[in-house]
C-alpha cells in the first residue's frame, strides 16, 4: 500500500502578510496542495493522509467546494483527514454535513473513530478537533483493533496545548504507521512514526526544508514492513542569513555580501540577515537598503562599535562613562558576557552624550 502523508497545509493562511509578496505566499499554499494532487495520480498513490489542520481557519463553504473539487481529480488514491486546532469543527462549521467526493473520508467525531477501507486492506483512526485548544493527552491508550490489517493513526497535536503525545508509548501500540501533524517541522521517530511538517513554511521562524512523506507499507498477516521518505517539495524557502563584519566593513560592502547570498541560496526564497561582530565605529549599516535586496523580512543587527576603551577611559575619567569602563572591568573578567556588555553600554552612553 503507497500512501503520502501531508499536515498543517494552511489554505487560507497569508505568510508575510504585510510584505509585498504575502499575496503570492497565499496562492502558492494552494499550488503546493495541487502538487500533491498531481504526484498522487502520477504515482498511483492508493491513501492520501492529511494529518489535521487542512485549513488555516473554519473554511468557508466556496474554499470547501474548491478542495473538494481537487480531491475529486484523484484517480485511485483515497483521502482521510482529520480536523485540527486551526480548521476544528466549532457549533457552526462548514465541515458539519458537507457532502465530500467518495474519495474522501473525513473522521469527523469528536471520539476516536476509524474507517476500513477494504480494497487496500488499510483500517485508519482519528479524531477530529471540536475546540481550539485539547490539554489532555489522547492517543496514548490508543491500539489497533485487527492485527491482520494495515492500521494507520492519524494524530494532530505534540504540545502543552494541542494533546499532549508521549512518542515513546505510542511507538509501542501497534500501529503500522503514525501520521503526525501539528508541528510544522518534519521530523520522524523510530521508523513508523513521523511529523510531515507543513506543505509550505508560514512564517521566518520555520527555516529548513518544508514538504511531505511519502511511504509504502506491505503486511502479511501480523508482519509488516515500511518504507518511508520525506521529500522536500516547497516552493520558497526561509533562511537566516548570517554575515560576519570584518573591520573596515561598509555598508556597501555588507549589502554585496548579502546580493551573493540571495544569489547563493536563491532569490525566490525569504531573507533573515543578522549581522555580526565588531564594525569601525565611523561605519552604520542601514536596515531598509537591505530590505530592497529582494524577499528581506527582517534585519538584525547585532555589531557592536570597535571602540578603543583605554583612550575612552582616559578622556572620561571624570563622568559616568569612565565610571562604567571601570565598574566593568572590576567585576567581571573580558569573557564575551562582559564584552557584550561593555559595547552595548558604552555605545548606549555615547549616545546620549551627543
């Protein structure tokens, strides 16, 4: 049995909202999701697995409609789902009596439940979410009921807030395989159990790789055997960039170092530049120029001045400024804490001189 395992797609969600391509990142969510599509017919997928969180919000009816109509160009491979923190079924939501295509099975109880599907001999279970948030662990006493079929979990949730999950424990329940979603970072435990991560990152924190698993599954009455790959499949990526000032640095200088690391990484991806080290003191590096690189959501500059200490100390023995310099030195070593600290104080101070 061929299955791919996809969670946390977002449709709806607007990465980089406030940026100008946050209308591009919206369209693209949904691109990826027909990428999926496509490659499950082109590879004769029999189980398409979505691991909760589908939508980014409650979906309204129109972008049911247009899901459903994706789903219904699959040509052999049948779809489970479940509903998560993001998309539950509140008192009002869509999902309640939507007629899918009967390729698709949504396990729609607030109870754990399960759906077999004969043809590829495959029994999955799941829960769908019916509030934000579930603090209670839920999966942990959670077993197969028939050893002789292909029994796949469906679990959405790994945190303090989102159904707490013991991995080990679950390991050990007999289930085949473990679909994981919730977590937007790919991740696999042991080798039947595995976060798909998101279909496309949301936001500059989730850097790294982002896409979908894809595995095979045979059993022969008790034994099975898996095969599973996680394949990187995002159309843009986030980076943290970290550019390294050597003294004498410009500004000019620093912004070709960046032009050669968008063209390095690729200039469709998302930029987090953070700048590092010690700079000549005549030298300021201005946020914005970067920021018209290209895709540049943010700018962290974390340099510190190269200010001569001695000769500062000896033109401000008299004021707060030589006051700091040797208060300073006296109580802490030269470790980085303390040159830290010396930096941004000084740099603090001298500011408020002028």
């Amino acid at each position: 049995m061929k299955f791919i395992h996809i969670a946390d797609v977002h449709i709806g969600a607007r990465p980089d909202a406030d940026f100008p391509w946050g209308v591009e990142r919206e369209k693209e969510i949904l691109t990826s999701f027909n990428k999926i599509i496509d490659l499950c017919n082109e590879q004769k997928i029999d189980l398409l697995l979505i691991a909760g969180d589908l939508f980014h919000r409650q979906p309204l009816i129109r972008e049911l409609k247009e899901i459903n109509y994706c789903f219904d160009k699959l040509i052999r491979t049948q779809v489970v789902f479940i509903a998560g923190n993001h998309d539950y079924i509140g008192a009002r939501s869509n999902y309640i009596g939507f007629a899918w295509t009967n390729k698709v099975h949504m396990l729609s109880e607030e109870a754990m439940d399960s759906i077999y599907l004969e043809d590829i001999n495959t029994e999955i279970y799941g829960f769908s979410y019916h509030t934000r948030d579930i603090m209670e662990p839920r999966y942990h006493k959670v077993y197969p009921g028939c050893e002789e079929r292909i029994n796949i979990l469906l679990a959405h949730g790994g945190d303090e807030k989102n159904i707490p999950i013991d991995k080990k424990a679950l390991q050990n329940n007999g289930f085949d395989y473990i679909a994981l979603g919730h977590i937007h970072k790919p991740e696999q435990f042991g080798d039947r159990m595995a976060y798909a991560g998101s279909l496309e990152p949301m936001d500059k924190n989730e850097t790294g790789e982002r896409g979908y698993i894809t595995g095979e599954i045979e059993k022969d009455l008790d034994i099975s055997t898996i095969e599973l790959r996680f394949v990187p499949n995002s159309i843009r990526q986030y980076y943290k960039v970290e550019l390294l000032v050597h003294q004498g640095m410009t500004n000019g200088a620093m912004l070709d170092m960046a032009k050669r690391k968008i063209q390095e990484y690729g200039i469709k991806n998302i930029y987090v530049f953070q700048l590092t080290g010690i700079r000549d003191t005549d030298i300021m590096f201005h946020k914005e120029d970067f920021k018209a690189l290209g895709n540049v959501v943010e700018v962290l500059d974390e340099t510190v001045p190269d200010y001569n200490f001695e000769a500062l100390y000896q033109e401000n023995q008299d004021n707060i400024i030589g006051l700091y310099i040797q208060r300073i030195r006296e109580s802490a070593s030269q470790n980085v804490v303390a040159q830290k600290a010396l930096y941004y104080g000084i740099e603090a101070l001298l500011g408020a001189k002028q």
